[in-house]
C-alpha cells in the first residue's frame, strides 16, 4: 500500500468544503509515528511518503518525500482538493524517475517495465494520513527552499517537464539520517532500494549498480571541470571528502 502521510499544510490542501460538507481523503492514522507503522520483514509492503505542500507566486506546490531514503518529487499546478490528479501526477513522475535511473545503471526496458509492474501491483491502495515526521520534514524544507530560488531565477513557477531537473539537483544534495553517522545521497539511495524490492536484483547486484553509477559520476565530473580534480600521481595532499566525513 502506497502511504502519503500529510502534514497539516498538505491536509488543508486535500480538503474542501462545499455547501458546509467538509470532503478530505484523509483517515485516522492506525500508529502515532512513521517509524510505528514500518512492518516487521515479510509483512504486507507499505510505502511510507511524506506530503508537504506550500503556497509560491499563489500557486500550490507539493512536495512528497520518501520516508527513507528522503527522495523527492516536486509537483506544482494542482487544484485544491485533487487528490487524484496529485496520484496520478506523481506516478508519472516518479515512472519518469525510474526509466532515467536504471538506464543510467544499464538495466533492460524489460527489466524496468517489470519493475514498474511490481510496483503497481504490489501498490494498487493508498492512504491518506494526518501524520509528520520532524526529520523528514527538515529535508522537505530544503527542497522547497530550492523551489523557491528556481522561481526567482526562472520569474515563474516550473511545471511539467521543469520539475523533473528540480527532482534531479535536490536529490543529489547529500543528506543524513538522525542516528546515523554517514551521509548518503537521495538517488542513490532510492535507486538501490527500487533495484531490490522492484527489480529483483539482491543486494550484492544492487551494491555493484550503485558502485558502477557512483564511478561514472566521477568520471563525467571530472571530464568535465579538470581543473576541479587533482591527478592521482600528486594527491598526496587530497582530503577524501567521504574520510573527512565518517571521522
């Protein structure tokens, strides 16, 4: 089950009242916290989003995070009240997600049209919860603090297509779990998860994909700023970064 835990702004957003009849899809959440409602291994999947909207140039934006690995998907120009164009919208564009991702990783169309129909079938119910999570929601914050700068520079808010680039650069921002001492990125995290609980890989193929990706990322990075990158034979002195950090 697809689980959307909205905060109070993004309830308010999925509510109307029309001739004094208030309508919301939200119901009472069956655990108090996130966390509480994560089930023990072999139990039914569910997959905990957190749902944030807010308001820039007086047009709605939405912000829905994974609970884990704290990817996000931006959606903007959606009716108040709509909570079915807001799913059918962010099944789009987290299908959109998925395709760009495991290309990256070399995976077969077969391979990533299979995944996306476990998805679907492992997720054809949704709930609506009255429910936030504070860690979370300080990374949400980020994300629309980017959103807001986009506006400022693009004098306009994204839509469609746009905010495909926006889900990209916010989801490469490193990023940290309370309690955990490594810092991590979003899509590399997202897509690890997706290649074991969708694409069947196991853990080892999923560890290698990543490892791949993360090596062409820093091989495109560096062909492209040189003069950023310090040639192995003189970096005697280099700080590695990742080091730095787990110290």
């Amino acid at each position: 089950m697809l689980t959307l835990n909205c905060t109070k702004a993004a309830a308010d957003f999925f509510s109307t009242t029309k001739k004094g009849k208030k309508t919301s899809p939200l119901e009472a959440a069956p655990k108090q916290s996130i966390p509480e409602s994560i089930p023990e291994p072999n139990a039914p999947l569910q997959w905990q989003w957190l749902v944030h909207a807010i308001k820039v140039n007086g047009k709605n934006v939405l912000i829905a995070m994974d609970y884990q690995t704290r990817f996000s998907i931006t959606l903007s120009a959606l009716k108040k009240g709509d909570d079915q164009s807001f799913l059918n919208s962010l099944e789009h564009h987290l299908t959109v997600h998925i395709h760009e991702m495991m290309i990256a990783v070399n995976a077969s169309p077969q391979t990533i049209e299979a995944s996306l129909e476990r998805y679907l079938h492992q997720h054809q119910g949704c709930a609506f919860y009255l429910r936030g999570d504070r860690s979370v929601q300080a990374h949400i914050n980020d994300v629309a603090w980017h959103f807001r700068h986009w506006v400022e520079d693009w004098r306009r808010v994204p839509t469609g297509v746009d905010l495909i680039g926006l889900d990209i650069f916010v989801n490469q921002l490193l990023r940290k779990r309370k309690a955990e001492k490594n810092y991590f990125t979003p899509q590399h995290e997202f897509l690890h998860a997706w290649l074991i609980h969708y694409g069947e890989y196991c853990t080892a193929q999923a560890d290698e994909c990543i490892d791949r990706l993360k090596a062409k990322e820093r091989a495109d990075f560096a062909a492209r700023h040189p003069d950023l990158v310090t040639p192995t034979e003189h970096a005697d002195n280099v700080i590695s970064l990742d080091a730095h950090r787990k110290k």
